[in-house]
C-alpha cells in the first residue's frame, strides 16, 4: 500500500489521479492533498478518500471546511502545499498543482527523500537546477508525468544513457495546428480552448496552442534527462499516438504509444517499475487508424517554441523570467484582456528586457518569478 500525498487534486490531473486512486484501493492511500478554489471538488474528495490533511488556496475556505470535516486538518496557502506536500506518512508525492508556486513544495518533499510523480512542468522549468540537484542529494527519485517525458523515459528502461544520440517530444500542434501565423489574429479564448486530442486544464490547452507548452517540455527533457538542447528536437504528429522516442548511436528508434489518455503515465509514475491494469483504458487499434502522420515545425510559426529554446540554451533566471512572463500572459488572455499573439509578444520583451543571473538560489528565483508577474501586469495597464 503506498501513501500518497497529493497537490492540485481537483484539476485535470489531479482528479485522473484520483480515479486511479478510487479503482485500486488496495494499492494507494491517499493521506494528504491540496486543491485551490474548487471547495465543493474538494468536499467531494475528503468524501471518497477520508485524507488527514486538506489544504486549500484562502484561509476562509480552510475555516469553513474545518467546520464540515471535524477529524481533518485543514491549512492553506503555500504554507499549505508545504504540510501536504511533506505529511510524514506519504512516500509519493504526486505535485499536479498549476505553476511556479508548486515550486517549494516540491522541494520539501524532496528533502524528505520522497519519490516526486511531477506533473507541474512549471516547477522543472523554472527551478530544474536546484530540483534535481536536492533530489540527487537526497536520493528521491523524480517520475515524469507528462505524457512525453513518460514516454521517454519508458524507452530509455535498461539502456545505458552514454548511447542516447537524440530524444524526439511529439507535438500535436494544438487548436490553432493548421491555422497560418495571419490566421491568429482575432482567434478567441473559446477557439484557443478547443484541443483536438487531450482534454485539459485551460492553461496547458492554451500553452498548446501557442506551442509554450513543447517549449516547457524541451525545458523539462533537458532538465529530467540531462542532454543538451541540440539533442532535443520537435515533431508534429498530429494523432498524438507516438508519445515521444529515443534515438540511439545505432540508429535504433525506440518510442512508446498509446491511445491519449493522461492516466496511462500517471499511473505508471505511481506504481513504477511495475504496471497494473488501466481500469477502463482503450487498448491502440493501429490497423483501424491507418496512418500517422508527421511534420518538422516551423519555428517562425510557432514563435513561443523558438523562445524557449533561446531561454534554455541561456539559463539561469532567463528561464524562470521567461516561465513566469507566460503564466502571467496566459492569465491575462484567459480574461480576455490581451489577444492570443500578444502572449508571446508579453514572453519576448520581457525575455529581451531581462538581466540574467546564472545559477540563482531559491529567492532569487521567487523574487524574478513575482517581479516578471509584475512587469506583466503593467504592460497591460
Ligand atoms: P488545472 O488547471 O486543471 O488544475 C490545476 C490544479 O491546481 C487545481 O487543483 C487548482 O485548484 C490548483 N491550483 C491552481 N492554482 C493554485 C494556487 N495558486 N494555489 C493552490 N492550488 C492551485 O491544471 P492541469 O491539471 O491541466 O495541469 C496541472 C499541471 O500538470 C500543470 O503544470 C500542467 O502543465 C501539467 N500537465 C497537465 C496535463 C493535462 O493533461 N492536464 C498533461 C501534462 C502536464 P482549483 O481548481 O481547486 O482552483
Ligand atoms: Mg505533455
């Protein structure tokens, strides 16, 4: 029976999480999780899986909850994320919280050498530095939980890492795939929501489109498997049954596929290296699809991938300048307050306009992190 502390619970990821919770009682307990502003999810949750500590974004939600659950401790905030994050009895922390702010989380629960199933890319991208160095030091295992980075890391089990030539992310391309760059002018929230293989939360559906989110995920192969940039490439493949693949010196390819369906890899993350049977999982038919399609990307078009490489080829607090200018972007044209093109246009003065530090500590990060939210805000006003 594994423990398992759980951050973002009711978001997309996290409530995958939980089905496979609910169909494999025997295996995990849920002991501890975190949700945000969804109280009545939250209710629901405590319901089902009867965890000791609950925490939740206001305080005001905390008290009331305290109220309804008496035999639950219940805390918020980012202190909050911390408790659940490094209750004594979980094992497995599985972080599905949205952005940088599962950053310290993560950390404690690292420094308490518990295996880390990471969903929250943000987390890597911005920190991956000190993520993996505390996690070598405190020998916790960090699993990938995005698909890709799932895929590669299943198709580098037994090899010897010295032989990897290149890792291959499969890109979908998004809602806006087949649109050209002229055709992204006046596109809406509602059009920008629409992904045509995975349902997901709206940040990660819009950072899809604009092609940030294969550019958090270069950030995050490299950071996750250590290999230069100039050995990470992109490939559309619109079908997104290829979840990624490695290339060897001997030319072999080896890839991992499946039908889309995020609780393959957050399964596997939890019960590695073991697998068991995905309750209600849709087995490939390949002769019933026919093809497959793929493409090389178009760095011209899909301008945010480009900028990401450029940040992870600089390093540093580029990265976490550039993460957090895109949370903030991203926000802003979920309200509708800036157009879909001026996203990357946000991500690129910032970047042009930032001093890099190289190799920062925690506040450095957190303090460039709620500056560069800042400089957003303000270009906006
Ligand atoms: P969602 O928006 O669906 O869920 C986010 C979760 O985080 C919710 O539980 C939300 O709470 C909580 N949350 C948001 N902001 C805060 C905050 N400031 N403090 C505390 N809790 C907060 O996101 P997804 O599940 O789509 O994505 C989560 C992470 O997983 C992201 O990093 C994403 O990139 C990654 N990922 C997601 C995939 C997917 O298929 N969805 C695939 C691969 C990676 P509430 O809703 O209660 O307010
Ligand atoms: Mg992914």
């Amino acid at each position: 029976m594994k423990k398992i502390s759980l951050l973002g619970a009711t978001g997309s990821i996290g409530r995958q999480t939980i089905d496979i919770l609910l169909a494999n009682p025997n295996d995990f307990q849920l002991v501890a999780f975190s949700s945000g502003k969804n109280i009545e999810k939250t209710r629901e949750i405590i319901t089902q899986l009867s965890p000791e500590i609950v925490s939740v974004q206001d305080e005001g939600d905390a008290l009331q909850l305290s109220k309804e659950f008496p035999n639950v401790h219940f805390t918020f905030g980012t202190k909050g994320l911390v408790e659940v994050a490094t209750h004594p009895q979980s094992t497995v922390l599985v972080n599905a919280v949205l952005g940088s702010v599962g950053l310290e989380s993560t950390l404690a629960a690292i420094r308490m050498s518990k295996t880390i199933a990471i969903a929250n890319k943000e987390t890597l991208v911005t920190a991956g530095h000190l993520v993996m160095a505390e996690a070598k030091k405190y020998g916790s295992a960090i699993l990938p939980v995005d698909s890709e980075h799932s895929a590669l890391y299943q198709s580098m089990n037994g090899e010897n890492p010295k032989s990897i030539e290149r890792l291959i992310l499969t890109a979908s391309g998004g809602s806006f795939r087949d649109k050209t760059r002229a055709e992204l002018e006046g596109v809406t929230v509602k059009d920008a929501l629409n992904h045509p293989n995975w349902s997901m939360g709206a940040k990660i559906t819009i950072d899809s489109a604009t092609m940030m989110n294969k550019g958090l995920e270069v950030i995050e192969a490299h950071v996750l498997f250590d290999m230069p940039y100039d050995k990470i490439d992109v490939l559309l493949h619109r079908e997104s049954i290829i979840h990624s693949l490695v290339e060897y010196h001997d030319t072999s390819v080896i890839a991992q596929l499946g039908t889309p369906d995020m609780r393959v890899p957050i399964q596997y993350a939890l019960t590695y290296p073991d697998r068991l049977p995905l309750v209600g999982g849709q087995r490939l038919n390949l002769a019933q699809i026919g093809k497959l399609h793929f493409q090389e990307v178009d760095f011209d078009r899909f301008r945010a991938l480009k900028l990401a490489y450029d940040a992870g080829r600089t390093g540093g607090t580029m990265l976490t300048a550039m993460n957090a200018a895109n949370e903030a972007a991203v926000a802003l044209f979920l309200q509708e307050k800036i157009t879909f093109l001026q996203i990357e246009e946000c991500i690129e003065r910032v970047m042009d306009a930032h001093d890099n530090i190289l190799l920062p500590d925690l506040q450095t990060i957190l303090h460039v992190d709620s500056e560069t939210r800042k400089t957003v805000q303000n270009m906006v006003k």
